[in-house]
C-alpha cells in the first residue's frame, strides 16, 4: 500500500511538472553562468563586458536542483525494484551522471568557480533524456536505422573519394596553359582542400562557385559538378531520407497501439478484480460481473478528465445495476476514444424583439466574414504606408493619416468585440479559442491606444511630438501595426484548405515533443562542447595581427562578410552559430575562418554536427511529417488498424 | 487484317525506336541552330564567335523529321480510329502543334532564318511528352496534387507577406540611431526589396547574410529570422513533400496491377479464342480448353522475349496433349513473373592435373578479393603522388616512380584478365557484367601504355620528354590514372549493403524516365523562353557603361563573382543556368544581376523556374525515390498486393 501510495505521488500532476521545471531550470543555468549571454549583441567588436554571476549562486541553484533530482533517483529506484534495478541501464547511467555531477560541483566550489572545465554543463541534457519515454523510444529507432545508414554513408565516402581524385586529376595545373590555370587552384589546389570542396559542394553551399572555374575554361567540366551533385545530393542524401522514414514508418501506429493495448490490459485486471470483490459479497453465483455502482465508487477515485468521467458514467448507469460482463466492461473505455465535441454555452436569450434581431445578425457568420474583410483592409492600408514611407527617413514621415486610420479600425475591432459579446453572451464568447485570440489582441490594442492619446494628445496633420517615456510614438504605431498583423491570422481557420494543412501542422507539433527534445539536447551538448572549444578564438580586428583588416579582407571571408557574431564565446551566440551551420547555406566561410583561427582540426566538429544536425536531424523530422501527414488524410487505413489490435 | 498488320508495324521495334531517335534529333537541334552552343566556353568575356549553322540545314533536318511526325500521327489517329479521335485530346494537340510548327518553319524560310521569333522550338517538347504514356500518367498525377498544393503555397504565400511586413516594421530605420542602422537598409529598404530578401531567405540561400545586420544589433532579432526559416522551410516546403509523396504513394504499385491486369485479359482473350476454334475441329464436346499443340504453334508467332518463350513452351508440354482449362492456361504466364536466373555457360575442361588446379586457383573468390585489394592499392599510390605533388608546378614533377608503377599495376590487371579467361573460358567471362566493365578498362589501360611506351619511350629517373602527337605525357598519365580510379568501381557490388543501395539505385534510374522527360521538357520550355527572354543582355565588363570594373565591383555580386558564364545566350549555357538555379545556392546573385541588366520583371522568370524545378520536381522525384525504396524493402507488402490482384 506503501508504495502504491508513492507511485500515485510520484505520477501525480504536482510532481511531474516540479520535476520537469527542475529540468528546465538546470538547462536554462547556461544561458547565466560563466560565459554568460547577458549582452546585446554578440558581436565581438561592439560587445560590452557581460553581467557576471557571483560565485556559488547558478552553483546553490544546481545544488538544488541536484537534490530533487536525487530524490527523484530514489523514487524511481525503490519504484523498479531492486531486482529489476540492475537490468535497468538508465537509472544506472542517470546514478553515475548523478555522482559525476555531484563530485565535479564540489571540484568547482572548492577551486571558487574557477576551474577550466565544467564536465557536468555537457553531462546536464541526459536529465532531459531519462526523464522521457518517448525520447528514449526514439533514440532506439534511429540507432536501429544506423547499420543503413552507414552503408549509404559508406558510399557517400567513396563517391566523395573517387570524385575528389578524379577532380584534383582533371583540374591541376597543365603543363602549357600554367598562368591561365592559376584560377583553378582555389578549390582543388591540395588534397585536403579538393576533399572540403567537395563536401560543401554535397551540401550545395558553393554550387555554382566551385564550378566557375573550371566552367569558364572549358563548357565541358560543368558535367564533372552537376554529376558529383546529381549522384551525392538527389541520390544518395535522399537515399537516407528513405532509410530514415522506412525505419520510423510504423512508429506513430505502433505506439498507438502499444497504449490501446496497456489501456485494454489494465481495464481487464480491473474487471477481474471488481469481479472477484463482487464473487465474495454477492451471493449468487451466476451474476458474475461488475456491479455498476462498485465501478462508479472506484471510477470517482480515478484521475480521468472530467468529461470522460461523465461520458462513462453515463453508459454505465445505463445497465440499470445489472452486473456488467468483460466485453460490456471493455466497452465503457472506448467512450475515451470518442473525440469530444466541445458544448458551447447557449446564448443569451433576449426578451425584446429588436434585442433578438440584432442578436441574430451579429451572430451569423456574414458579420465574422465583415470582420475578416476589414482585417484584411486594415493591412493593406499598413502596407500601403510602408511602401509610401520606405524611402522617408522616420523624422520625414507624417504619422497623421496612418494614426487616424489606426484609430478608426481599433475603434471597430472594439465594437466588434463588445457586439459579439452581446450576442453570444461572454461565455459563450470566450468558449471559441479564435475569440479568446481576437479579444485579448482588441484588449491590447485599445490599451496601447489610450496610453498613445494620453501621451501624444489627439494626432493632427504634421503631428511630430517628443519622445516621452520609453517609447517613443513612432515605436508605439510600429507596435500597433505588428499587432494589427497577428489579429489577421485569425483568417486562417476560415478558410477551408489552409485550415486543414494548419491542423495538421498543429496536430505534428504535438507529436514532435520527443524529436524537439532530442534536438535540444543535441545543441546543447554540442553548444557546450563548442564553448569549450572555441571560446575566444575570435578575436576582433585591430586586436590582433592576425585578422586583415575589414577592407583589405577577400570577398566571400568571414571577415568581409562581417560573420564576427557566429561565434563561440557564449551560449546563446553558440546556439545561433550552431543553428547558421545546420540551415547548412554559406557554413564553409565558417569552416574556413575557424579552420584559421583555431586550427584545422575544427573542421571535425563542423562536419560532425553537420551529420547529426542537418542529415539526420532534418531527416528524421521530414520522416516523422510525412509519417503524421500520411496519417491524417489517409484516416481509413488507420482506424483499420486499430481496429486489428481490438480483435 | 490490314490494320492489324499496321499495329503489328507500328509497335515493332524499328519503328518506335525511328519514332525515338527523330525525337532526340529535333531536341538536340537547339544546341545547333541560332545561337549555336559550339564554343569552348560560356563565358561573354572570352567567348569567341561560335561556329553558326547555314540557313537550310537545320530546316532541312526539321522538315525531315515533321515529315516523320506526319506519318507517326496519321497511323495513330488511323489506330485509335474515326470515333475516338476527337475526343483524344492528345492526338488533337499533337496535330495543332505539328501545324504551328510547319507554318512557323515556312515563315523562318521565307524570311530566310532571320526571324525574330522561332516559335516551333518551344513547341518541340510536346513530341517528346505525347510519345510516352508514362509521362502522361506522371503529369495527369501532378494535375491531381494542385489543389492541395495550391493550398499550401497560399499557407506560404500568407506566412510571406506576413513576416514581410512584420520584417519591415521592425527593421526600418528607428528615430534615434538613423546612422547606425543604415546597414539594415540593405535586406528591408522597401516592400520588394524586404519580399525578395525572405523569399530568398526561405530557400535558406542568404541565410545567415540576412539576418547578420539586425543580429549585430541585438541577440532577440535573430529569433525572427530563426522563426520564419523553421515554420517556412521545415515545416511548410516538407509539407509539400508529403503531399506530393501521398499522391505518388500508389503510383508505382497500380501501374503494376493495371499491366497485370491487361496482361491477364490478353491472356484470357486469348484463350477463349484458341477454345473456340479447338471446339469447332474438336469432336467431342467435354474437351473445353485449349489444345496445348494449337497454343505451341501461336507462341512460335509471339514476340515474347527468348527465355520466357521457353519456360512457357516447357510447362505447355507438361500438360501431355490434355486440353488446358482457363486457369491452367493463365498460369502458364505466371512464368514470365519469375525471375530468370541467367545461366552462366560452364567452366572448360582441362585434362592436365596441372591446369585443374591453376584453374581452381584463378576461378576461386579469394583470387577476386586480391585484384580489389590490388586496385584498393593502385588508388593509394595514385592518392600519395597526388599529396606529394600538389605543390609542385607540372614542369617540377617527377614521374618516374608513379610512371613504373602505373606500368606494373596495369601488369597485373592484364594478367588477371588472361588468368581469368583461362579459368572461365571466354564466353564464361563475358557473361559476368562486372567482368567485361574490368576487362573493357583493361583493354584501354593497356592500349594507352602501349602508346605511351611508343612515344615516350621507357621511363628513367628525371624523365621529362617533350611533348609528341594530340597529348602530352601528363595528359596521358592523369587519362589512365582516371580510369584506373573507375576501374575501382568493381568492388562496389562485393560489399553487401553498398550492393543493396545500388541495386536500389540502379532499379531507381528505370522507374525514372517519365520522371527524367518530364525534367528535359520543363528545362527545355524554359531554356528557349530564357534564350528569348535574356540572349545578349549579360554585356562583357569594358563593353558597357552599365557594368562596373571587376576590382570595383561589391563583394557577392555577379561581377566580382564571375558569374559571366551563367547567361541565356546558347542552349547549353541556358540549361548550366538553369542548373544553378534548381540548386538554388546563390540564386539571389542572378536574381540580382538580371534585375540589373534586365529590369525587374526577370524576377518572375527566375522565381517560376525555382517553383517548377526545385519544389515540385525535387520533390517528385524525392517521392518516387521513397515509394520506390520501400518497395524494394518491404517487398512483402508488394506481393500480397499483386495476389491481391490476381484474386
């Protein structure tokens, strides 16, 4: 009973999200500690001295955090069981990432946080994993699909080889044409430099640069490129992609049904067990089943959503106290299944005639579809003055029209609100989700406005107030505006076909949880690695001899292209920098400039999180959009197979 | 009979392959006619005057083949016959075009070549498209995906404008710091200027140029950037490539049940037939079915191919002169679904004991795996010389050292040819393709050393001969060095899972060519209006006030990149283009330069291209990679299916 109690304790909402915030908390730690993000820009040129915590306060939060985490260690321990403790190698992994970290905090108090290494910063997104199921599902699916990707991996290698050879063969330095020639040298000077060429190239990040070259010599070696980016690129990267979605095609399906069955499984020991209690009391020996008002003592102990609660309740009342058989049982569950169709409270009812028509019109769907239309209006007047004003400075502008404009529609979108209120009660008005959205931005919008006319009075032509406050008029519309813009969105669900791809969309961010998570941790183990690495490797011009000056630097380097914030020197910059090499355009100028500043050995990294961000990061999510698409508009096959596991 | 023997004629292998040739010729006329692609580059600065065709030769080839085209569609429309020809709308299409095109090419010799617009040459794809069924297929497919495309391009389209105006409002110049923030001018001047940027942006090709002005300024400005890459590029463009992929998904397996299907009817067809006149010679009325000897006689008329003739005429015979019934007769052509394993003709008998084990010896695998770790070893000394010597001029090189080995490695390959053909036989040989692949290579290996030895005699230490004939010794080294890295190439199908993907890859390129024309026609189409649009509007630098001097020019654009070669002023030029721009990385450079040189309209040009090409054909052609794949891996599925069928 003991650790029963303690299982629904450790399950319960409360304890959960506390751990959860832990993790969130030791994460966020990052961004604080030592280098810590707290500047405006991460420009190594205009960067000021951070804000720097004091020593032993991210330490006493750690500590903190530490502490629930071990008690959450112990939880799931004694939870186990000592027998399964063993077996289970998470918890034995997340008991030595535990020490570890404990044993490194200590090294870090007793040095006044000064030592040169952090180990437990890298080892802190391992709480993220074991702390979730689905992300521990996941990494097992991809390292099942890694035999296959090595193979195409694999032959990625020897197409990169074989071209690299064949292309430092064709495009060396001919014995006649050595002046000419000299061109060409920039990609295919040396092996190494022929092998970078290429690799970028499998990316297409310097598709038709590499080419020219050689394609201005001659029309024909564009052949050599186009087939080096057909076979690498169309092919075989795509290749992976397959592989990938091939080995997470049933995955959505098949953890679908693991649920249904557990869920089957634990409605099954209930019924037996709510049998045999009413096998004891009841004295008859052929009413063998579940007494409904048994099962509706112990349903209110349960902790399923309200509306389930009821919907079961109510099929089970009506088997009018006869005892329930193990199909019937079954049955009640499946009320869970049924999508639940929101009840929106009833509108208001109006005694007077005039009340109830006027009732009727701001309730049709026409007076939503005038709210759309004006919406719409109200944008394009926004766009109209942006391309006006595009060439004014801002002290040129005359904000007065644009001001009434604004004016005139906050004033409708007000009414509109205040109507739609009227008619559908405030209720029913905030039961719809689109309302909820419109009337806080209305709320904000009429708020921002009033402060506007309290500051600035009443606009008049040639309006040009000071700056009073902190913002100035001029950022007070450009405020309005973008919000103006977000208050559109509320089109989309009105319109059919963008509605669908919308849900979908919607319905995919709730799936992608576990990939986002893994992708968390990815970053930011490579984002701590990274600091460690690299951290002021970068140093800004005129410091050092090192870096040509800004003019005199080559076009297409890091330095011309003022590339100085990708760097290293902080978490969050290090994100950023990690997030310009994933999205893969343009990162052999951050390749090259590392590779000068930090040695050529840098380059490993950048490919490494290459692999792991851009081809299977990218991959696996391409996999698991199709897999979610696929199910959504193909909803026959699927309830089919649902269907299956119930037999 | 006649038009029996008319269809017989028209399918037969001459005449399609007659019909196919005359198709390529009048494609490739473009590389030909005006402006001919006869020139060693493509570049406007070095271009020399190209080699132009007489007025009348290529009309002539023109004429030759619409004359064949004339024929072609008078047998089909006299086939398809009186009733259906006018609701065929592709014969319909296909007269109207072969008329525009004989009256443009009456104009152009009326006007002697000289006129200004040659409107058949766009036309031209049409024969290509309408001569395959397969193509037909693919495009009515692509039909039925556009609504749902269209729907997420208006999702894009929406998410544009949006983060557009959003963009500008937040990136205009501020009231305070006017001169610091002129450098965000240059992404967010004006609405087309700002639109251009994100529609780049959303191709990922200025991906971090773009956002490094406002990110200098502040860290948060980047998570706008990172917001719209990530909804428009992750989520919505991989959304089109699930749409795509669903409507694609039974593409493949229900073309393969509507050939079953016709196959079954022909067969069945077939058989009553063959039943009816075997019941009229028959005498006895219960031998319903078909005289097996009736049957043997009609497939001796067949054009099946040889090997599938012969296991169906095998199983014929096993029925002993018994009449066969429907389902046995049906069954018969399950034969031509197996697999035929092709039988590889037998070792020669040597009577010597000697030459028993020699040939043991030499037909063993072990034998196979030293010639791949021979040419594994080939290829790493050509990789060491290619280290050592890329430093070195051409004139510096020694090549001695690699000239001997080259010579005792191509021994070697020679010698393995003969051994093996000693213990195969030489037919035995030839029937392994990786054997004639190896031998064809050797063949040439040896002849080119024979002709270098010829000419340059043996080499000796600092052997620098000058040059004699067509190549010098350089070029002949770096040639048998190129072929000796394809002669490498054969260890691919001994390594297993790389033998899996290619034989994917390989099963991948035949599904293709609907795929494949589709993509010649589209770059065909576009390469002619380009050449119309755009022939002679990039001008050499010096020639023109426009241009600015090379030294002068801003870094990332087209003059400082030397982009000269990437114009519409031939056809073959126009396709590299074309080329660069499907790949996408650095469109926004031509997108720019023809803005430039050719006013803004160019951009719709430009931008129809990436549509067409790079997000509807890449990701048809990711859809066919993944259905072909999973195919190929799950082939389980695939066979319940075709039973499915047969049932």
């Amino acid at each position: 009973a003991g650790s029963l109690w303690l299982y629904r304790w450790y399950y319960s909402n409360l304890c959960q999200r506390v751990l959860g915030f832990t993790i969130f908390l030791i994460l966020a730690l990052a961004f604080v500690e030592f280098p810590s993000s707290f500047t405006r820009t991460a420009d190594v040129r205009y960067r000021s001295q951070p804000w720097q915590p004091p020593c032993g306060l991210t330490e006493t939060i750690e500590a903190l955090c530490m502490l629930i985490f071990l008690v959450d260690l112990s939880v799931k321990g004694y939870l186990v069981g000592q027998a399964q403790l063993q077996e289970n190698l998470w918890l034995l992994a997340y008991f030595v990432v535990l020490v570890v970290s404990v044993v490194d905090w200590i090294v870090s108090l007793s040095l006044a946080c000064e030592e040169s290494l952090r180990v437990r910063r890298s080892l802190r997104p391992f709480f993220l994993l074991q702390n979730s199921s689905m992300m521990k599902k996941t990494l097992k699916c991809i390292r099942w699909s890694l035999p296959e990707m090595a193979s195409v991996g694999l032959l990625l290698t020897i197409h990169l080889c074989l071209f690299t050879i064949i292309g430092m063969l064709l495009f060396t330095i001919g014995e006649k044409d050595e002046a000419q020639n000299e061109e060409r040298l920039t990609y295919f000077q040396n092996l190494p430099e022929a092998l970078t060429s290429l690799l970028v190239l499998l990316t297409t990040s310097n598709n038709p640069d590499v080419m020219i070259p050689a394609y201005t010599q001659n029309r024909v070696s564009a052949l050599f490129f186009i087939l080096f980016t057909l076979i690498g690129s169309l092919f075989l990267m795509n290749l992976l992609t397959a592989i990938i979605y091939n080995q997470f095609r049933g995955y959505l399906m098949k953890s679908l049904q693991t649920s249904l069955f557990r869920r089957r499984l634990g409605a099954r020991a209930a019924y037996e067990v709510l049998a045999s209690t009413a096998g004891q009391t009841g004295a008859t020996s052929e009413a063998v089943g579940v007494n409904p008002e048994d099962f509706l003592r112990v349903l209110q102990k349960t902790q399923l959503p309200k509306i389930f609660k009821e919907a079961i309740m109510q099929k089970a009342r009506s088997y009018d106290g006869r005892p329930m058989l193990a199909d019937e049982f079954q049955k009640l569950f499946d009320e869970v299944d049924k999508g639940v169709i929101k009840e929106h409270p009833p509108k208001p009812q109006y005694q007077s005639l005039f009340l109830q028509s006027v009732q009727f019109i701001f309730s049709h769907r026409y007076f939503d579809y005038l709210g759309n239309v004006i919406a719409l209006g109200n944008l394009l007047s926004i766009c109209v003055f942006l391309v006006l004003d595009s060439d004014l400075l801002p002290g040129e502008r005359d904000d007065f029209v644009l001001g009434i404009i604004d004016h005139v529609f906050i004033l409708y979108y007000v009414l509109e609100l205040l109507f739609k209120v009227f008619a559908q009660g405030l209720r029913g008005y905030l039961s719809y989700c689109s309302n909820v959205f419109d009337g806080i931005l209305t709320i904000v919008l009429l708020v921002l406005e009033i402060s506007t006319l309290a500051v600035y009075r009443l606009p008049h032509s040639g309006w040009k107030p000071k700056q009073y406050g902190p913002l100035s008029l001029w950022d007070m519309t450009r405020l309005v505006n973008t919000l103006i813009v977000f208050r559109f969105l509320r089109i989309i669900p009105n319109v059919k076909p963008m509605a669908i791809v919308t849900s979908t969309i919607l319905g995919l961010i709730q799936n992608l949880r576990a990939f986002g998570g893994i992708l968390v941790v990815v970053y930011y183990v490579f984002a701590i690695i990274g600091i460690n690495l690299f951290r002021g490797v970068i140093v800004p011009p005129g410091n050092s001899s090192l870096v040509p000056n800004n003019s005199s630097a080559p076009c297409g380097s890091f330095e011309q292209l003022g590339y100085w914030s990708n760097n290293f020197d902080d978490f969050a910059a290090a994100l950023i920098t990690l997030w310009n090499v994933m999205v893969v355009n343009n990162w052999q100028v951050l390749l090259d400039a590392y590779r000068r500043y930090s040695g050529p050995w840098s380059t490993v990294y950048f490919v490494l999180w290459w692999l792991v961000s851009s081809v299977i990061w990218v991959n696996l999510f391409l996999a698991l959009l199709l897999e979610n698409f696929l199910h959504r508009w193909d909803p026959q096959s699927h309830n089919q197979l649902l269907v299956g596991t119930r037999q």
